[in-house]
C-alpha cells in the first residue's frame, strides 16, 4: 500500500475497520453488510436511470448535493475510485478518471478467492480528496451518472458515513440506523419502490 499523498489524512486502514470492520470498501457489499445502515435514492423522478437533458442532470446532481448537505459533508470529502485488472498489482489509472478525482493507491480487493487465478478480476481502489463544491464533484458525478466509472465512495475524513453513487442513484450508509431513518424521511419521493428498497 502507498501512503497518500495528503499527510494530514487519517490512517484510512484504521478508520475504514474501526467503523466497517473487515467488509471491503465496495458499495454492494457494505449495503448487504450494513441493511440496518443503508439507504437507497434514486436521481431522478420515477427511478429514471439516465439523465439525457441537462434539466436532469440539474435534478440529478442536485439531489445528490442536497444529501451530501443532509449528511453534513465537511468542507473536504474524501474520495475513494476504483480501477479493474486481472493483475494484483495496480497497473494505472484511466485519465479522464485521475483528471476529476486524483488519488494515490490505497489497497486491492479480490472478492472471488475461489475463481481460478486466469479469471480473476482485482478491483484497485485510489484514495484522494475533493472539496465539497459542485464546481469539484460534479465532473466525477457526472461520471457515474453516465457509467463511465463506478465503485465511487465519498466520506468525511473520519470515514463515520458513506455515499456510494452510481448510475440511478446513491447509496448511503449513515452511522446509525437513527440517521438513516431521518434521512429516508426527508427524501421519500427519492426512495426506491422496489423490493428490499433497489
């Protein structure tokens, strides 16, 4: 693992076990690890999965910031993006992904030890930082948005809660199971109406 670059970050291996002990940083696992926890929105009106206007993208990323806000996001987020290889070791980023959200290496997930070692795929995961602004986030947003990249989590630096957007919406994982009801309740035409709330 290479430290990061930003000294004044917490030990991410400390923080990350301390509040999600030995689950991998991948938004599908921690909502399956954390259901008590995790809350699903979607990003726009009656679970649209693409925008294709900018009149979405405003809604789009507007709900977005307005969750961020509720989840009292700190002026500098932490920001961790993935990359895939069949190799262990990081081979590089995608540019146009290190162009929005720089990051050093901070560790790899083999989630399938059992699959033979020629099919293998090794999710890389990078670790940076973003001020909290839309004029900052909103490129990497759009990103997910678009699929042009996933496996996106934001955090404050303490790492006490998780937004996890994708193409269609955002996972969140709160703190408690409290701030998690408080949150669905403020949203609840954003929430999913599909079982188990996907």
């Amino acid at each position: 693992m290479t430290p990061p670059t930003d000294n004044s970050l917490p030990d991410l291996d400390t923080a990350w076990e301390s509040h999600w002990g030995d689950t991998p940083p991948l938004g599908h696992l921690l909502r399956t690890a954390q259901p008590d926890r995790w809350v699903r929105f979607h990003s726009l009106p009656r679970s649209k999965r693409y925008a294709v206007t900018e009149e979405e993208y405003v809604t789009l990323l507007g709900r977005q910031h307005m969750l961020l806000a509720d989840l009292g996001a700190p002026q500098d987020l932490v920001v961790i993006t993935c990359e895939w290889s069949d190799d262990p070791s990081p081979r590089g980023r995608e540019p146009d992904v290190e162009q929005v959200a720089p990051g050093d290496p901070w560790r790899t997930v083999l989630e399938d030890e059992t699959e033979a070692p020629e099919f293998r795929t090794y999710t890389h995961l990078y670790m940076g930082t973003l001020t909290n602004l839309p004029t900052t986030l909103d490129p990497l947003l759009r990103k997910v948005a678009d699929f042009e990249t996933a496996g996106v989590i934001l955090a404050p630096r303490g790492l006490g809660w998780l937004f996890h957007p994708y193409d269609g919406g955002v996972d969140v994982i709160t703190a408690t199971p409290a701030e998690r009801d408080a949150l669905s309740a403020r949203h609840p035409d954003w929430l999913s109406r599909y079982p188990g709330g996907l």
